[in-house]
C-alpha cells in the first residue's frame, strides 16, 4: 500500500496498558533492590546480574566520567584512607565545575558555525584513527592485548611499568574497567566463574557488593590509565580476592569478621597482614568457623607467604591454583573437610616451608612431589585414611624437614632407606599405616626424637642398635613385631615415652631404673616375665605404666611409692598371688586417678593408706579370687573406713574377692560415687540408712553376699540410679515403697532372697524398668491390673514364690499384661495362679519365652496365642487346662509343653497314649 502527499497518515495506535508485575518479578525485584551485605547477613539467596560489561548499567546512573580524574592513591594506613575520602569529594566539586566549562565551550562551537564544529570532529577522527594505526590504545578496555592466564597460573597481580607514559581515555565505563584488570589476573577458571552470567558464584556475588555497595574509593583514573597504576590495581584485586573468599567461606557467620566488607583498606581487615606497600602478605583465620570451598581467586594474592585456616569447616577440593603460588611458605589448612588428591602441582611450591593438612578428607596417591620441597620443614598429613601408596623415596631430599607427621592413613610398602638422609629430622610418625619390612635403618637418623611405628603390624626388627638415637625422647612400637627382649632400650636416658603393648617382647621384666626421665610406660599384651626390681622405684616422673595382660608375678616393691607424679596405674590380669597385695606406700601417690588391678592374683587387703589418694576417682581391684585356684583368696579383710575421704572416687569395682564385714558408715560419704559393684564377697549385716547420701549412684550391685534385714526406704533418694542389684543375699520382709521414686531405674533384681509381702503398687509405677526379677522370695499376693503400666518391661520373673507351706502368687493373671508390647521373657511359674490364660497373652508381640506353669490354671488355651510371631518356648505344664492347642500355633515351630489333658500334635515331651484318660469332651 502506498500514501500520495494528500494522503494522511494515521496515527499509530495507543500503547497497551503495562501488565501487572507476576510475584516472581515482584520477587526478583525485592532481590535486586537488596544490597549483597544484608542478603548475605540474613541467609537469603544471592542474585547476580550478567557478569559482561554494562552489568550494572541499570543500577548506576550513569558509570562515565570525564577525563582526568584527581583521585588519591590508597595507602595502608588508616588516616591516609580518611584522606582519600576527602579527595573524592574535591574531586566530585572539580568535575562538577569542568562540566560547566565544557558545556560553554560547546555553546561557543555552535555559534561558530558548523563547519567548524565538523571540522574538529573529523580532525578528532583522523587522530583516533592514527592513533589505532600505530598502536596505540586510547580506548576503554584497558589491557586487552594480554591473553587470559592459565588456569592455574602464577601471575604477578601487580606488575610495575616499564614505560613512564601514562595516558588516560577521556571516559571509561568502570565495570569494563574492572572486568579488564580481572580478566587479565584470575586464573581461567575463577574467571569464567566470574563472567558467566547463569550461575550464582561466590564471584560474581562479590563483583557485585564491590561495584554496588563498597564504599571504598577506587582509583578508576589509574585503573584505566596506560599502563595501569600498580596501586590502583593492588586495591582492586585485593578487595574483590578478599570478597569472595568472604562469601565462599560464609563469612557472615564468621567468629571474627572484623572490618571485612567495610569501607577501610583491607590491611585492617581482621586477619589480613600487609607488608608496607598494602600488598596482603598474610591470611590468618583459623579456628574462625569458615565454611565452604577455598575459591580459586586465592591465587591473585601472589605475594601471600602465610595461609592459616585450620580449623575451620572448608570443604570442596584444593584448587590447583593454590600451588602455583610461589611466595607461600606457610599453608595450614588442616582440621577442615577438604577433599580430593594431593596434585603433585604441589612441588611447585620451592619456598614452601610448612604444609598441614591433616584431619581432612583427602584421598589418592601420596604425592611424589613431596620431595621436591627442599625448604620443607614440617609436613603434617595425618589422619587422612584415604592417601594411600608408597612413602617415595624422594622424601630424602628434603633435608631440611624436622617433622612428618603421616599416621593413621593408608600407606604401605617399605619405610625407604633415603629416609635416613633427613639428618635433622626429629620428630617421625607413622603409626597406623600398613608399613611392611624392616625398620632397623631408622636408628641412623641420630637427630630422631619422636619415633612413631605402632599399628604397622607388618613391620619387624629388634632393638639392637637403638643406641644410635641417643636424643629419642619418645618410642612408639606397638603393635610391631619386635624380636628379641626390651634391654637395648636401657641406654635411651632421655627417654620419656615407651610403648611397645602386643609387640611380640619376651624375656625378664628389664631393669629400666637408668630411665629417670621416663614417664609413660606401656609394655601390655607382651609375654614378659618376672617381677618388678626395687630400681623401677627411681622413675620418680612416671604418670602412667600400663603392664596389664602380662606374666609378671612376685611382690609389687615398697619402692613403687616413690612415683608421687603417678596418675594412671594398671596391672590388671598378671600371675600375681594371694602373697602380694598393695603396698601401703600408694599412699604417696596423691596425683592418682586410677588404678586397675583386675584378675591380676593380688591379694591381701585394701591399705588404710589409701584414703590419702585424694585424686583417686578410679579403683578396679576386682576378679582377683581366681576360680579353680584353692590357693587363691583375692583381696581380702574390710573396706577401711578411711575411704571414706576419696571425696573424688567414682567408680569402686571389688567383685569377686574374699572381702568380709558390714561397709563402714564413712563410706557412705562418698557423694560423687557412681558405680558400686560389690558381688560375690562375704560382706554382711544391714545396709544402712546412709545410702541415701550416695546421690550420684548410677550402679549398685551387692549380688551374692551376705547382707540382710530390709532394704532401707533411703534407697528410694538414689534418683540416678539406673541398676540396683540385691539378689542372692537374706534381705527380708516387705519391699520399701520409696522404692517408686527410682523414676530412672532400668533394672532391679530382688530375687534369691527372703522378701516376702505383695509386690507393691509402687514397683509397677516404674515405667523405664526393663528388667524385674522377683523370683525365689517368698512372695503372695496377686499381680496387680497396674503391671500393664510397664510397658517398657522387657524380663519379668515372679517364679517359685510358693515355697513350703506358702503358696506363693495367687489370684487371675490379670489381662493388661496384653500391654507389655515389648516383654520378651514372662516367667510366672510355680505359684499359685488361677483362672484363665488371658487371651491377652498374645498381644504381647516380642514375647519369645512363656512359662505359666506349676499353677492352677483352667479353661482353653487361648488360640489368640498364635498371634506369638517371634515365640520359641512355651510351657503349660502342671496346670488343669484343657482343649487342643491350635495348629497355628503349631505352625510357629515353637518348643510347646502341655498334661495330658490337652490335645497337642506338636508338642515337646508329649508322651500321651490312647489309654490316657482325658476330659469327657474328649
């Protein structure tokens, strides 16, 4: 269609109404207008503009600036940061006056026609155009000629000029500014993190917060400036670096995250260590709850020398970056959950001089570059399970390396023969590896004062020749097949360690009265012999000898006493006898927390002396009457009074020994006392009703003795109680009530002793009791309706209660016993019971042993019983029933007894005839 000029053209048509915003673009909205700081603060999700240039065109007026701009140089200090921001306001006033001058200017070109403003314009064009053909870069992506680095690649951030010109553009956008100097510093990958515009990264977060909302002012006239300034450019990089590693470790959540994203240098940032020039030489933020992975950007900061965040919750892999920093000496990051390899980039590292990484979660091969870290002086990777492989021979030319610390990882073949080059090595750990061969050639490192092999049950060699460690301090071998006898180790004086448990050691207990200085002995599961010589008394710093699972015997010397620093002491299953008891003189030993002398064959009495232990909150003299030894007593006499005073005592275990007499009063003083396990002695007479100040008793076990009267109503104050054993002693008349205020109590065995009375009211409001034992007493009464309150009864006996003349437990067995869901063992035999099975029987549905019999029970049994799925016995023997028991309940292949008087296909010990006579239903 065509229009002549008469023609008129019609209007265009009005525009539509605007939608109404969706609740997503209300929602993006609200996000966009958030700033990153309080998005960060309050855990919101983070959303980030594309990361090309004019990114923040929308959110910035206007990004141009005209040319030059008069802006400071930021310097470290504090006061000089105040300065600059001083300088931006005069600069800001400046500009504004500039404008003006140039806005006249174009009036006056206007009036002077315009050919002459043509004119200048094309001579602007020819000069731009020469310019561009010589070379020259006016324009505003400043350093585009420079390719990207490597990912990975070591690039000097902060490079200074060659060239002394400086030439600025008249305007510059400075997001493209900004892009342009990271473009050419981040490693390829940090970069594309940055720049990708569909991804949220920890990046493109902190680009943002710094074009956006960071206060601190820039430099952009140096930034984009020919060459760049090397300052200008140190600020930038550093503040975007530091950002990100800010939001990629959470740092919201930071224990310490002083002055971090604020508007002050990043040299008073807490952490950050700057050397004079404002270039970050130093990040310490360990144990400063930083969670996440370490961004790639790290690598920027090319003059770092000390990275320390160990301790913290890192995660994620290293980046490979990180090893291409040259300057690093010092990189803890152990104590975190970083994961993946160790990539033998990291040999790159020349000036590296500590290296931690243990307690993470790091796999692969060791890695071989290890040894091309010649300034190496401390390598911790331990407890890493999953670095496997061979220690490489490499490790020898590290020369400078004192400690290596490798334990508890996966590590295997043999220890290599270069080890023996580290001639300044101190301290080696290689405990719980799977080390093989001999490690005999070791004792050449003459500098070695920590020696750790235990747990490399593969690895084998005597002690000859351990004399040419004449520093060790501390020897750590169990658990290695060692041959021969300890002797050798005599001539180590300095020593204060010497473990060796389960290390294949025979041969006479050796005198090691030389080692003054030792104080930790270990020497269990080994089959040496003999006794103790009194000279083991001159190892006045021992702390802590374990000799147990051994063969030693004889007298424990008088001279042991001497050992007044000792804390921990067990000798616990030896071939001790009766004849050697503690000697008084543990009275000394005032640091001691325990000893442990369990079925080690002492005996003799407990020593008054004892009660002088005043840190003494362990005491295991248990096991010590050794069955089918007539000649064996175990411990013997009283518990002296003067235990009372071990104010600290815990745990008192003396069961299973020949001890006698009533417990003194004072020992019921003990109120932090927390288990008491006094079974199988002769002690005797009544318990008094000073239980009741043992508050902090948690088990209590008199089983087998000789106590008896009434249980105290005091024990019903032992509210931490959780087991409380009576049986088999003569405990007599009614239970105490009190006993329902055990609201804790698990288990309580009351049987095989002479209580008679019903079972009370009380015992059933026990609703945590597992077990009940109340069986072989002398009980009557009926069982409560309120047994089904135990619902998390799991034993119940209440058998042989008729004894004599006494007809035990009568009445019906009440029907809530359908409730104990959980009962897998209901013994209610030989009483006097009557009525019916309670069809409730088989709703209890964890029941695996029944016995009702020896009563009189009556009727049917109940079919419902095949409901049983888990029952494996039930007995009805010796009662008046009658019926048939049901094929279903045949099926559960249950062992099942029944009289005569009941018709059984499946039933144990079923020797009934035809000839037998049965009901008249039959």
């Amino acid at each position: 269609m065509s229009f002549s000029d008469d023609d008129s053209i019609p209007p265009p048509p009005p525009p539509p109404p605007p939608l109404p915003p969706t609740a997503a673009a209300e929602e993006e909205l609200e996000i966009q207008s958030t700033p990153v700081l309080e998005r960060l603060k309050s855990g919101g999700r983070l959303r980030t503009d594309s990361r090309n240039s004019g990114r923040f065109s929308a959110a910035r007026v206007s990004s141009k600036r005209p040319s030059p701009y008069g802006g400071g140089i930021q310097e470290v200090n504090i006061d000089s940061v105040e300065q600059g921001y001083a300088a931006n306001d005069e600069n800001k006033s400046k500009t504004k006056k500039k404008k003006c001058i140039l806005f006249l200017v174009v009036l006056l070109l206007i009036g002077g026609g315009v050919g002459a403003a043509l004119g200048i314009i094309l001579t602007k064009d020819k000069n731009t155009n020469a310019s561009k053909g010589t070379g020259t870069d006016n324009g505003s992506d400043a350093g585009d000629v420079n390719a990207p680095p490597d990912d990975g690649a070591a690039v000097d951030p902060f490079p200074i000029a060659d060239t002394p010109v400086v030439t600025t553009p008249e305007s510059y956008d400075e997001t493209d500014v900004a892009m342009a100097i990271l473009r050419n510093t981040l490693p390829t990958k940090a970069y594309t993190a940055l720049s990708d515009p569909y991804i949220q990264t920890a990046q493109g977060d902190a680009f943002e917060w710094m074009m956006k909302e960071d206060e601190f002012v820039y430099d952009w006239d140096g930034l984009a400036s020919t060459p760049v300034d090397p300052t200008a450019r140190i600020n930038l990089v550093q503040r975007y670096t530091a950002a990100t590693l800010f939001i990629s470790t959470r740092g919201g959540n930071w224990n310490n995250n002083e002055g971090w994203m604020g508007r002050m240098n990043v040299c008073t940032w807490y952490g950050v260590g700057c050397n004079e020039d404002g270039v970050i030489t130093s990040l310490s933020l360990s144990e400063n709850n930083l969670r996440g992975p370490i961004p790639a950007d790290l690598s920027t900061l090319g003059n770092l020398s000390i990275i320390e965040m160990h301790k913290n919750g890192l995660n994620g892999q290293l980046p490979s970056s990180i090893f291409k920093m040259s300057a690093l000496k010092t990189l803890y990051l152990d104590e975190n959950s970083l994961t993946g390899s160790i990539s033998n980039a990291i040999g790159d590292l020349s000036n590296l001089e500590k290296l931690t990484l243990n307690d993470n979660q790091l796999s692969g091969n060791f890695p071989v570059a290890i040894g091309s870290l010649l300034n190496l002086d401390m390598l911790w990777l331990y407890n890493n399970p999953g670095i496997v492989g061979n220690l490489p021979a490499g490790i020898g030319n590290c020369q400078k390396l004192k400690t290596l610390a490798i334990f508890n990882m996966g590590l295997d073949g043999p220890i290599p023969q270069e080890m023996t080059s580290l001639k300044n090595l101190e301290v080696f750990k290689g405990e719980n590896n799977d080390f093989t061969g001999d490690f005999t050639h070791l004792y050449q490192i003459e500098s070695l004062q920590i020696l750790g092999l235990s747990g490399n049950k593969q690895l084998s060699g005597s002690l000859q020749g351990i004399d040419g460690m004449p520093y060790l301090r501390e020897l750590h071998m169990s658990q290695v097949a060692i041959e021969g006898s300890l002797d050798p180790v005599a001539s180590l004086t300095h020593l204060t360690t010497l473990a060796a448990s389960e290390s294949g050691l025979t041969g006479a207990f050796p005198n090691l009265g030389s080692l003054v200085n030792l104080e930790r002995l270990d020497l269990s599961r080994n089959e040496i012999t003999g006794i103790f010589s009194a000279e083991i008394g001159a190892l006045t710093q021992l702390v802590s000898v374990k000799l147990f699972k051994m063969s030693l015997s004889g007298p424990l010397p008088e001279e042991i006493g001497n050992w007044e620093n000792i804390e921990e002491f067990d000798i616990s299953v030896n071939k001790f006898t009766s004849d050697t008891g503690l000697p008084s003189t543990i009275g000394n030993w005032k640091k001691c927390k325990m000893i442990s002398a369990t079925k080690s064959g002492i005996g003799q009495g407990i020593p008054p002396e004892i009660g002088s232990m005043e840190s003494l909150a362990y005491l295991d003299i248990s096991g010590n009457k050794i069955e089918g030894d007539d000649t064996s007593t175990g411990i013997t006499g009283s518990i002296p009074p003067e235990m009372g005073q071990l104010t600290n005592l815990a745990q008192f275990m003396v069961q299973d020994n020949d001890m006698e007499g009533n417990l003194p009063l004072e020992f019921f003083g003990l109120s932090n006392l927390v288990v008491f396990h006094a079974k199988g002695n002769r002690f005797d007479g009544n318990i008094p009703e000073e239980i009741e100040q043992l508050t902090a008793l948690e088990y209590l076990n008199v089983e087998a003795n000789r106590f008896e009267g009434a249980l105290p109503d005091g024990i019903g104050k032992l509210s931490n109680l959780r087991e409380a054993i009576f049986s088999m002693n003569f405990f007599s008349d009614a239970f105490p009530t009190t006993i329902g205020g055990l609201s804790n109590l698990l288990s309580l065995r009351l049987n095989d002793n002479r209580f008679d009375g019903e079972i009370i009211e009380e015992m059933f409001s026990l609703s945590s009791l597992k077990e009940l034992a109340l069986h072989n007493n002398f009980l009557r009464g009926g069982i409560s309706d309120s047994i089904g309150t135990m619902t998390s009864i799991e034993t119940f006996t209440a058998y042989n209660n008729k004894r004599g003349d006494r007809p035990g437990l009568e009445g019906n067995l009440p029907t809530s016993i359908g409730s104990l869901k959980r009962c897998g063992y209901f013994d209610v035999a030989d009483n006097s019971l009557t009525g019916n099975i309670p069809t409730e029987v088989g709703e209890m549905s964890w029941l695996e042993y029944g016995y009702f019999n020896d009563n009189q029970f009556e009727g049917d049994i109940p079919v419902q019983l095949a409901k049983l799925e888990w029952i494996l016995e039930l007995n009805f023997r010796d009662n008046d029933l009658q019926g048939e028991v049901a094929n279903a309940l045949c099926n559960s292949g249950a062992k099942i007894e029944v009289d005569c008087t009941v018709l059984c296909s499946c039933c144990a010990d079923y020797d009934c005839d035809e000839d037998d006579t049965y009901d008249d239903q039959f």
